[in-house]
C-alpha cells in the first residue's frame, strides 16, 4: 500500500502517463477485487503566464568633470516656452472666483488745471495761442501738420488768435416793486407835465394774464362801465330798421341803417366813421359780409358783450356814457382806455377800480389762479 500511494502522488506531479500505470491497475485489480475503485483524476494544465519585460536600462551619467577641465562655458539657447492653451472655466473656478473678495488698489491720474492770465509766461508764446501741455494728441498732429504744409510751400497764413476766455458776470434784473394807486396816478400826472403836448393823453392800461388764448376755455372778455366815463366823444353805429331804427336815432346815435350801410362799410375800402357797433338780432346773419372789416378792429357786435340786442335805445345810451369792451389779444394782453390825464386823482381811481373788478369777474371758470 505503501508503494501504491508513492505512484499515486508521483502521476498527479506528472501529467504524462506512466508506463507502469497499467501494471498498477491491474495489481490492484489482482490484489483486492473487492474494494471500489477510485475515480481516475484527469491532471489539468494551465498556460504558463506571460513574463513582463523589463525596460532598458539608461546609461548612468558620468560625474561630473572639475571645473579647471571643463574649459569655457557658453549659454545654451532658450526653448521657446510653449504657451498653454486657454481653458474653460469650471463650476469650481467660478464659485472661488465669486467668493473672493477684489481688492481694488486706487489709481490716481494727473489732474488738468486751466492756467489763470498771471500763470502765463511774460514772453516767447503768442497771445492766444493754445498752450502744448493742453493740446490733445489729434490737434497737435493737425499743429505739427499745418506748420509742414506752410513751410514746404511758403503760404503764409494768419493763425487766427482766440481771445482768453473770461467770466461775463451775471446782470441781475432789478424787481419790480409794487406802488400805491395813488402815488402810480401822482407819478403819471408829473410825468405827462414834463413835456406839453398838443392834446390830452389817455390814461391806458395793459395787462399781461397768465392765460393760454389758443385755448378756448381760458378766453378773457368783458364789458364795463366806467363811472366817470372815457373822456372822449364816442360815435356809435346801429344796424336796424323799423322802429328800433328810430329808438336809436332818438337814444343819440350817429349812425343808423340796414342793408345800405353794410353796403357803404363793404365799399368803403376800410374807412368807418364810428367807434361802437350796436345790432338786433336779425341783422346778425347779414354782417357776415363785413366780418372781415369789423372783426379785426373789434367793432364786430358780440352778443357776449351786449352789443346785440334788441333794447337798442339802453345800449346806445350805456356806449355814450362810457360803456368799454375788453378783451386778451393774442400774446395774452388786455388793453384799455381808463380816462384821461386831466382827470382828478380820485376820478381815475375809480375808473382804475371798476376795470379790476370787471376783469376779475371775467376769469375763466376752470382756471384756479390767473396771474396779472
């Protein structure tokens, strides 16, 4: 048995068959027919595993040499250092870039300061003649051009010569300061006795309104009656016929007719010999023919102002005794006639104090405050 083991473990060493493998098994088939037979163990073989090489060897440096047999040393050229190329950025670049906080370093430049008239040298630069520290980079090369062109073909130009600048100072308009009534109509009666004049002046007044006149809802007209009349002598026209024709006659005017005197207005080339225009209702339509004549003069009757009306005999008479219309032209201004200088002081405060308030009363409903 002994033998038998000795076989077994040199055949699983050795995968080729021994030539004394059969004898075996028939010695053992001889030997003990009873005992089971083992099963036959099929040796298996892998392929050898595959040895790595190993890498040459370098050869090693020789030491280095002294330095009384290394003879002259020269500089050995520069490579050209490569440049990275650039790269995105990533996720992690820009959260470190958000995080950090800049550190911003002041930068100061050279402040220009324009030259007062005592910083100027006494001589050597031309008065007015730009100085070349504050000259910008395309004037002097225009300079340096043009001196060039002057030279090369002898044109002699005249520079023209910029004056210094200076401060203009600021004129202050002086306030107007409001005066007394009064003391105005005192001032104004000494003023009119420096010169004689050949007739009696009128005492006007001119209003400038904070009002727009291309707006219809900001018109300004009115009519009144001064107390101590205008001081002149008014000539009053009515257009009518039948009997309001004679109630005008009667009440004093001076000029009454129908269609004829529209006719006479319309040939007569713009000449009128009246100063009021008084009608009835019924003529309206027809002084449409004369509206262009009447209109810019302000004769045009206008019932807003009463001047048409059927109570012919109580306008004519209101026209005589000093009855103004008034009204803003076209920059806003209200013109009329007040008297005259040979009026008392109180006769012209009065006749001052009735257009006040007529104007006010004319204010226009929608305007909160009217500047006068």
């Amino acid at each position: 048995m002994a033998h038998l083991r000795l076989l077994l473990s040199h055949s699983r060493r050795h995968p080729q068959p021994h030539r004394l493998l059969p004898l075996l098994h028939f010695s053992s088939d001889a030997g003990s027919s009873s005992a089971p037979r083992p099963p036959p163990i099929r040796p298996v073989s892998y392929a050898p595993k595959p040895q790595q090489e190993a890498p040459p060897e370098e050869p090693s440096a020789p030491p280095p040499a002294p330095e009384a047999a290394r003879g002259p040393q020269f500089p050995l050229p520069r490579r050209p250092q490569q440049q990275m190329p650039p790269r995105e950025w990533t996720r992690q670049d820009m959260r470190f870039v958000k995080d950090a906080s800049p550190v911003i370093s002041p930068v100061s430049y050279p402040s220009k300061v324009a030259p007062l008239p005592e910083d100027r040298p006494a001589g050597g630069q031309a008065e007015g003649a730009p100085e070349e520290g504050l000259l910008g980079e395309g004037e002097r090369i225009q300079m340096d051009a043009a001196r060039a062109t002057r030279s090369i073909f002898g044109v002699q130009v005249e520079e023209e010569q910029v004056p210094y600048p200076t401060i203009k100072p600021v004129v202050k308009r002086p306030q107007k300061v409001a005066i007394d009534i009064v003391d105005a109509i005192r001032q104004l009666k000494a003023s009119t006795n420096e010169k004689k004049r050949n007739f009696v002046e009128t005492v006007e007044a001119h209003v400038t309104l904070g009002v727009d006149p291309r707006r219809g809802d900001q018109m300004v007209r009115g009519a009144l009656t001064l107390p101590h009349g205008t001081g002149k002598t008014v000539r009053v026209a009515v257009f009518a016929e039948g009997p309001a024709a004679d109630e005008a006659r009667a009440a004093g005017a001076d000029v009454v007719g129908g269609d004829e005197l529209i006719e006479e207005i319309r040939k007569g080339g713009g000449k009128l010999s009246f100063d009021k225009c008084i009608a009835t209702p019924m003529f309206m339509p027809r002084l449409s023919k004369v509206a262009r004549i009447l209109g810019p003069r302000g004769l045009m009757p206008n019932p807003k102002l009463g001047s048409v009306t059927n109570d012919v005999s109580g306008a004519v008479k209101a026209a005589k005794s000093g009855r103004v219309d008034f009204k803003i032209d076209k920059t806003a201004i209200v013109h009329v006639g007040l008297g005259k200088v040979n009026f008392s002081e109180e006769s012209l405060r009065e006749n001052i104090g009735a257009f006040v308030h007529a104007l006010l009363l004319a204010k226009p409903v929608g305007l909160k405050k009217m500047q006068c």
